[in-house]
C-alpha cells in the first residue's frame, strides 16, 4: 500500500507541484516556440513525453551497466534514439505535424527536461519509479504547452484547435502567435505561477539558470568555487 | 559576385530577422540563465560562435559524404549529437594543452554547449534548408553572431533592471521574460530589411 501511495506521488508531483516548465523552469526553447497553436504545443508535448517515459525506462533498466563517468554520452545516445523513433513516427503518420515543429523534433535530444530526469531519477530509481515519474512529468510538460497553446492561439489567431472563435477572430491580436507574444505571454503566466505558489506558502520558481541544467554536474562554470574540481575534471578528461 | 551577395544576405538573416534567440527560440536557456552580467554573456556567446563554426565544418562533410551518400539519413540525429559531443571534448583538450590563454577565456563555457539546443539547431537547418558548405558557414557564424547581439543587448538591459523598483509578484524570472519580450519586439522591426537590400 505504501509503495503504491509512493508511486502515486513520484506521478502527481511531476503534474503540479514540480512542474517542469511553469515550477522548475526547464525546456523554455519548445515552450516559447511550439506554442503558437493548441495543436502543435500537443504534438509536442506528447512527442516529448513518449520519448521521456521510454528513455527513462531504459535508462533506469541500464542504470547498473552504466559507469558513472560516461553517463551523459550514454545517456544522450538513449534519447537520441528515441527521439529519432518518434520522428519517423511523426514523418509517416501526421506530416503536418512534422512540418509545424520543424527543428523542434529532433532538438527533444537536447531537451533539458529528458536529460534532466535522466541525471536526477531515471539513473537513481527502480524501472517502475522512473517509468511513472516520465509519465507525470511528460503530462505535466504537456499541460503547461497545452495552457500556453490555448492563450496564445485563442488571442493571437481567434481560433482554439483551429475552429474560429465568433468576436475574437474578427481581429486577432497577431503579436501574439509572433514570438515576443511567446515570452509575454509565458512571462505572465509565471507571474501568476508565483502568485499562486507564494499564496501557498510555496518557494516561487526562480530562474535558476546553471543550476537547472543537466550538465551542472560537469560544468566548470558550475563548480568554479570549489577547489577539488580541477583535479576531478583532469581524470575525466 | 551573385554569390557573395548570397552569402551575405544568408548572414545578415541569420543575425537580424531570423535572429536565433529572439525569433527562433533557440538557446533560451543561456540567453536567460547567463546574461546577468555582460562579461559573461560576451564569452559564453563568442564560445558559442566558436563550436558553432567547428560543428558546422565538422558535420557537414559527415552528412554529405557519409550518410547522405549511404542513405543513413535518418541517424542525423544521433550522429550530430555525438559528434558535436566529441568535438566539444576534444577542443577543451586541446584548447587546455596548447592555447591556455583561449581556454580561460572561453573553456569554462565549453561544456555547457553540448546540450545547447542553438549549436545542434544550426547544424540540423544547414541540412533541412540544403545549404552548401560556404552558405552552411556563413549561416552558422551569422546565427552565432545573432546570439552574441541578443546576449549583449539584453545583458544591458538586465543590467539596468537591478536597480528598478519591480512590483513584487513579476520579479525574477516573470520580468526577465516581459524584458526580453520588449527586445525580441525590437527585433521584428528587421522583418523584410534583408529582402529590401538584395532583393
């Protein structure tokens, strides 16, 4: 019972309380770019997410094999397997789709969400774990692209998922599927974010740069302050 | 002659109206994480022109000679991520064996590049928009060049929003993003400029 309760947790938490996108601020390139409709923010979101649980799996099934040391190549090589997958998928079934993310696809390689619960819970936890913390996490990535999505299309093309809306699409507000109504709009909703969370008596999320990115742990720029790094860096290198 | 003005217009879009941070959306992640201060924002962005180059000029005949040529494709994706990997690893080395004074300067950036989404982004376009070698490198220098002029003009503009008096809820991150909203505007008004000179 008490596993249950702890998996249910490892889901929810990724949906709401650490929200990849609005709370620890992480894949804010596919954020701000995929969002100009309801219907590409979706393909996106679940594109990342399948490649999310899946590398996660695999990782966490691996997480044994692999030497600490060369994790991240290994870890990169994973997900890019996986993203190209998806990206044959998308290119066969909904071309359109493919057309609308463009760049955006194959760049889930370097998506610092996936890279992100690699590093922090794929690599430390049970096959189960990591699957349903991909899972929470990919539809809580999904939920903020689907929010950011609707705002945007809603006000900037009058239309939701590509019907029109009656008022709203007489004039459209065009600024707003361009992309400074993209860093507007996500601006505004982390303002409201950090209100919400402040009124709950939560930590607001913070821009925390460096210290979001995977990478962190290798980075000189990170570690700087502390004198063992470079001795450490030499024997990785 | 004809070519040359190509190449230039490939450049100036890359830099103005195609502007990689402020109208594609790629590297956001240094372009908000790095530019609190100017220092920083010039040596991470001239690191980035650096592997931008290097990874165009390393890629581009793997693609064409390699895949292209073998039909392989579709492991664009994998192999460009690996080889831009490597290469990062292979010119901190080097840069830390022979050229010291370059590595201080630009090595500690080095490593938080491989998982740029800007350098991977360059080098998938220069494929998808089917650009020959020269145009491939002047794209990626111009995109390099594009993050450098975002970087630095929003460095300033960060700068100056220290000592503003922010209402309390839009601080941090909430006014980073409005901020660079208000510059990216700036940027729209480039759109067509390109076409106008050439074309």
């Amino acid at each position: 019972m008490a596993e249950k309760k702890s998996l249910f947790k490892e889901f929810s938490k990724g949906i709401v309380i650490e929200n990849p996108v609005l709370r620890l601020v992480l894949g804010t390139c596919p954020t701000l770019a995929t969002t100009t409709s309801v219907r590409s923010a979706l393909g996106m979101g679940l594109a990342a997410s399948i490649v999310l649980v899946c590398s996660n799996i695999v990782i966490s099934a691996l997480r044994k094999v692999i030497p600490s040391k060369v994790r991240i190549p290994a870890y990169i090589v994973v997900i890019a397997s996986f993203v190209t997958i998806v990206q044959m998928l998308v290119k066969a079934f909904t071309p359109e789709l493919d057309e609308q993310l463009g760049v955006f696809l194959p760049l889930i390689v370097v998506n610092c969400i996936i890279l992100g619960r690699a590093e922090a819970f794929a690599g430390k936890n049970p096959v189960l774990a990591s699957a349903v913390d991909g899972l929470g996490m990919g539809i809580g990535f999904t939920a903020a692209l689907f929010l950011m999505g609707t705002v945007r299309e809603v006000l900037g093309a009058g239309s939701f998922l590509g019907l029109s809306i009656p008022v709203l699409s007489q004039n459209p507000m065009l600024i707003f599927i361009l992309p400074p109504g993209g860093f507007f709009v996500f601006g505004m909703l982390m303002a409201c974010v950090n209100r919400l969370a402040e009124s709950r008596g939560k930590p607001r999320a913070e821009l925390r740069g460096c210290d979001a990115c995977p990478m962190a742990a290798t980075c000189k720029l990170h570690n700087e302050p502390k004198p063992e790094e470079p001795q450490e860096k030499e024997a990785t290198a | 002659m004809e070519l040359t003005k190509g190449l230039i217009a490939i450049l100036l879009t890359a830099i103005l109206t195609q502007n990689f941070v402020l109208s594609k959306f790629l590297g956001i992640c240094p372009f908000l994480g790095v530019s609190k201060k100017l220092n920083t924002a010039v040596g991470m962005s001239a690191a980035v022109i650096f592997v931008m180059a290097l990874a165009t000029a390393a890629t581009y005949p793997i693609n064409t000679f390699l895949l292209e040529k073998n039909g392989l494709g579709y492991l664009q994706t994998i192999v460009f991520i690996l080889v831009i990997a490597a290469l990062v690893q292979l010119v901190e080395i080097i840069l830390k064996k022979y050229i010291p004074a370059l590595y201080s300067a630009l090595g500690i950036y080095l490593p938080l590049i491989t998982t740029n989404c800007a350098v991977l982004g360059v080098v998938i376009l220069n494929v998808d928009n089917g650009y020959g070698f020269a145009q491939s490198m002047f794209n990626s220098v111009g995109a390099g060049l594009g993050f450098m002029l975002a970087m630095v003009m929003f460095a300033g503009v960060r700068e100056r929003m220290e000592s503003c008096d922010i209402p309390k809820f839009m601080r941090g991150l909430p006014i980073t993003l409005v901020a660079a909203s208000l510059v990216s505007v700036s940027f729209l008004g480039f759109t067509g400029i390109v076409e106008h000179i050439f074309g």
